[in-house]
C-alpha cells in the first residue's frame, strides 16, 4: 500500500508527534547532527500535509536512555496523548529513538492500534493496525533491543577482561593515584596524605576499634584528606565515622585490586514503578580480586584480621560461644566487661551500674524460675571482683613492670610524634598554599 494513502483527514486533523530522544549527555553535546535530524523531521511532517501548528516537538528526554530502566517523562507525555486519541502520527528518526525494549514499545504498538495512530520513521510510515505493519515495527523493536545487548555484552566483555589483568582504571581511594604503566598504582605524592592514611591503621591496631579511630582524630583535631572523585582536588576536612571506616574496610588499601563488588539490580515498587539498588556482594563473589596487586598501607592478612575485628565489633558472637572474643569495650568502670562468663550457664556476663557511687556489677540476663518468678540467673557486685582480678594482674605482671612501662613511654612518644608529624605536615601544606595564591 502507498504510504501517503495510509494518511486520511482524521490523522490530518489530529497532532503530529516527533519525539527526540539520545541515550547520553555526552551524546546530545557531541552528536550534533544526530539532534539536527531529528529536529528536521518536523519539516517531513509539513511536506506530508500537516499543519505548522498541529505539529508538536517533544525533547525533553535528549540525554536519558531508552532501556526502560529510566523514567522518561516525553514517552510518558507521548503514550498519553496516543491513548486519548489526539495523535495522527508519531515520527521518529527510527525506532531505537522511540524504545530500546519491547515492554515500552509493544505498549505504544497496541496503542497506536487501537486510536489509529500512524508511525513513522525514516523508512516510511507504518498503521499498526494492519497486520504487515505491525509485524515489521514489532520485528523493527525486536532488533533494536538486541542492538543494544549485543552493544553492551561487547563493552562489559572489554572491560571485564582488562580487569581481570588488573589495567582497568576505575577511581582509587583517597591515597593513591594511577601510575604511568598499565595498572600501576601508587601512592599519592602528598605525604600528608599518606601520613593520615597510615594514622589509621596505626590507631585502629591499638585499639581495635573503628569508633576509637575516629574519636582520636577528632580529640586531636586532626584533619582528614577527602576527594571527591579520581583527579579533584584533595580537600582537608573534619575527620568522620564513614571515612576511616571506609578506609579499614577497603581492600584496596591491602594492595589488592578488586572490581565487581556491586550489582545492580531493578525491583519494582508498591505502584509498580521500576527501581534500581545496589548490592553490595560477598567476596566469594566479586568478579575480580588480584592480591599483591600493589603496594598497600598494610599487608592482606592484616586486612583480613581487622575485618574479623571489625565484624565482631558490630556483630558480636553468641554469648554461648566463650572461645571468640567479645566485641568493642563501652564505656564505665567495669573492669571485666565483655570479658567473664557466668558459671551457671556460660553466656557472656552483661554490666550494670547501682547507686550514687556508680558501683558496678555483673550480671547473666538467663532467666531462671525460682519459687515461680523469673530472676537472673547471676548477679553479683563487681567492686571485690574487680579488685582481686586487678591485685593478680599486677602480681603477674610484676617481673616485666619495667619492660611494660617503657613500652608504655615508648608508645605514648610514637603517638604524641605521629600526631605532631600531622600538623607539621599540615602547616607545610598551608605555607605552600599561601605562597602559591601569593604567585597567583
């Protein structure tokens, strides 16, 4: 059938659509003759018969992608207005533009059908009404998905297999920076930075305690190297929680290069609308994991051996489970928290505080009956205990007074240098700056 006799006076008297669409920014700033096309199809809707002021632009989903796993508001505005029947034509410069999944475009198909709406691209013009018709758009939205699988399987399998040589540059944590060689990591030239890098490690061994960390540094009012993403600028600012814990749990900063801890996954919410999340994977599952990869603030076993702190820190084990240790000290002057099991029955005791004094005690939260009511299966004052648990450590302790206390002075001056070390390096860093904006 000729095209032009598919085009009656009802599609005349209706709206012609031309919809615009580019998967990328990048795309709509650099494909300019791609939008150009685009936009020229308003003039194909003229020479066709349609009125200048029937013919209506939609472009506001230049830069989203047609994959369906945005939201595009002008497909949205364009399925509408089809489904209310005030569409004669919808031009497009081909089908991928329109959709690059069959859901999305199948929808617009049948509606099309049903209001005896035209399509149009720039092999002609097509009645989804008609059986030919729509078996050619139907086959036209199936090779356009497989178009854009087989583009991505392509890009993922590239990068994929540089990965797993350990050359892809994806962004590094704040203490390093790509080298010139294909996957050379180092570390950042600033030893301010690399110094704040290695405070952390450094405290969190003494102390075990991701929190612990983080309240030295703000005790110390040291600051903490922050980048915004691979290439900006390091920025100095108020040490935080989620920045030194990012720091002990990134294996990055072992020396391994590690890709594919993610996944991205699309659910659908209580309306039926698609969202995406992020799923962080065990490690049993990341795509990538190259040990050695480079030279790190620690070594791989060391890295493992804080994860196992750190997890029993926030995931303490079963109080039945007296062989593991138990998780991060709070505070009060109980001695043996977190520390003594009960006799009775072997959980872990749990402190408590009486009195003005703040006394301590020690107690097993076992419930027991006794005479028909419940009561705890121990509960005992920790002053006595506390005292002869401390009169038999110093008794033990009593040969290597000596060694212990200059260990102690020796560890008090490492830290009282490292910190100083800090602000020096700080206070080069602000004359450099001065002297810099001086120049300028």
């Amino acid at each position: 059938m000729n095209e032009r006799a598919k085009i009656t006076a009802s599609h005349l008297s209706r709206q012609a659509i031309v919809y615009l669409r580019q998967s990328s920014a990048a795309q709509v700033e650099n494909n300019r003759e791609s939008t150009d096309r685009q936009y020229a199809l308003a003039t194909k809707a003229r020479e066709i018969g349609w009125p200048e002021d029937r013919i209506i632009i939609i472009d506001e989903d230049l830069g989203l992608s047609g994959s369906g796993s945005v939201a595009r508001s002008g497909f949205a505005r364009l399925t509408a207005e089809v489904a209310l029947a005030r569409v004669g034509l919808v031009l497009g410069l081909e089908v991928s533009r329109l959709a690059r999944n069959n859901a999305d475009w199948h929808r617009l198909i049948d509606l099309a059908g049903l209001t005896d709406t035209l399509i149009g691209d720039a092999d002609g013009i097509y009645h989804p009404a008609l059986f030919n018709d729509r078996l050619l758009l139907g086959l036209k939205g199936t090779m356009s998905e497989a178009e854009l699988h087989v583009l991505r399987a392509r890009l993922n399998g590239g990068i994929r297999n540089k990965a797993a040589r350990g050359e892809l540059r994806r962004g590094l944590p704040v203490g390093f920076v790509w080298g010139d060689a294909d996957g050379e990591v180092r570390f950042h030239p600033d030893e301010a930075v690399v110094t704040a890098i290695h405070n952390v490690f450094a405290r969190f061994a003494e102390t075990g305690s991701a929190r612990r960390v983080w309240l030295w540094f703000r005790s110390e009012r040291l600051t903490f190297p922050l980048q915004m993403h691979q290439g900006a600028e390091i920025r100095w600012v108020e040490a935080s929680y989620t920045a030194i814990h990012h720091v002990l749990t990134n294996p990055v900063y072992a020396g391994a290069y590690v890709y594919g801890k993610t996944r991205h996954e699309t659910t659908l919410d209580a309306s039926g609308a698609r969202k995406k999340r992020v799923r962080y994977l065990p490690r049993s599952e990341w795509q990538v994991l190259i040990q050695e990869h480079h030279q790190g603030f620690i070594d791989w076993q060391t890295y493992e051996a804080n994860q196992d702190r750190i997890a029993r820190n926030t995931r303490p084990r079963p109080h039945s489970d007296s062989t593991q240790a138990s998780g991060a000290v709070r505070e009060g002057s109980a001695l043996l928290q977190g520390l003594a099991d009960c006799g009775h029955c072997g959980r872990r005791l749990r402190t408590h505080y009486r009195g003005r004094s703040s006394a301590p005690g020690y107690h097993c939260a076992g419930d027991r009956l006794v005479e028909g009511r419940g009561s705890y299966c121990l509960n005992v004052g920790g002053i006595q205990i506390d005292e002869a648990v401390t009169t038999a450590f110093i008794a033990a302790l009593e040969p290597a007074k000596l060694a212990a206390t200059l260990a102690a002075a020796e560890r008090l001056e490492s830290d009282r240098e490292a910190m100083l070390q800090q602000w020096r390096l700080g206070v080069e860093r602000a004359n450099y700056e001065a002297s810099r904006a001086e120049r300028r």
